[in-house]
C-alpha cells in the first residue's frame, strides 16, 4: 500500500465540475492499493501518515504531525500509484489491487483516519478527478507499508 502525502495549505477534489471534498491546512494522501494489501497494512499506512512529522514547529523543524497542528486529511484513491515504471514508455498496472477489493481498502483507509478524531474528507473511488492544491513547501513523501 502506497501514499503519496503532501502537505498543503489547502486542497479540493472536483467531480464533474462540483467539488465533493476539500480541506485547508493539512495532509493531501494520494493513496494506491497493490494486490497483497490487506487492512493490516491499511491500519499501519493509516498511523504512519497520521504520525509521520512534516509540519513545522516554533524552530521551524519539520516536527509536528497533523494532529498537533490541528489539520485535515483529504484522501484521493490512484491506482496508478501501484504502476511498474522500471522499463519501457507504458505503466504497468498488474500489481494494482482488483477494483473491488481496492475500493474495499480505500474505505477501509479512511475509516481508519476518521476513527483517530481526524478531519478527513475524499474523493470519489474510481471517478474522473480534478485535484487542487497549494502544496506547503513544497512537501512530498512517499509512504510504503
């Protein structure tokens, strides 16, 4: 299981022209499901973007995570965080998780960030998304589990 964190001073996601989810200061997770995912590795990807510290404290050190800060987490699901791009000019996409069972894990997943008294909102599982945001640094990780 993959997420892509960053953070943001705001982020929203559009569908169809009507926005369907939007945070201020906060996480934006860009999250994708490979095929030996299950929900323990949800539950652990879910504490490491929960805990992991990006956000500045008083000495302006990355230190605090987006509890302490009080922040948002908005959850987008992307399949082609899972593409194999080691060789050739085309993804792919065989160790992505089945629709199903991705969008199990996705739910799953933001479940998870909702029961730790987290702010989250989504996106919508496997619709045509338009995502903005202001990323804060910039700050980007990639978190594996």
């Amino acid at each position: 299981m993959i997420a892509l964190i960053q953070r943001v001073k705001h982020a929203s996601v559009d569908v169809k022209g009507q926005t369907i989810g939007a945070i201020e200061q906060g996480l934006l997770v860009l999250l994708g499901i490979e095929k030996d995912d299950d929900e323990a590795k949800a539950k652990r990807l879910c504490e490491r973007v929960l805990n992991y510290r990006i956000f500045s404290d008083e000495d302006d050190k990355m230190n605090l995570n987006v509890r302490q800060v009080g922040g948002q987490v908005l959850v987008v699901s992307q399949f082609t965080l899972a593409a194999d791009t080691r060789k050739g000019n085309r993804p792919s996409f065989s160790s992505a998780g089945s629709p199903a069972m991705s969008e199990r894990l996705y739910e799953y997943f933001v479940e998870q960030v909702r029961s730790q008294d987290v702010a989250c909102t989504t996106g919508q599982f496997g619709a045509d998304m338009q995502v903005s945001l202001v990323n804060d640094g910039p700050v980007t990780f990639e978190l594996r589990v």
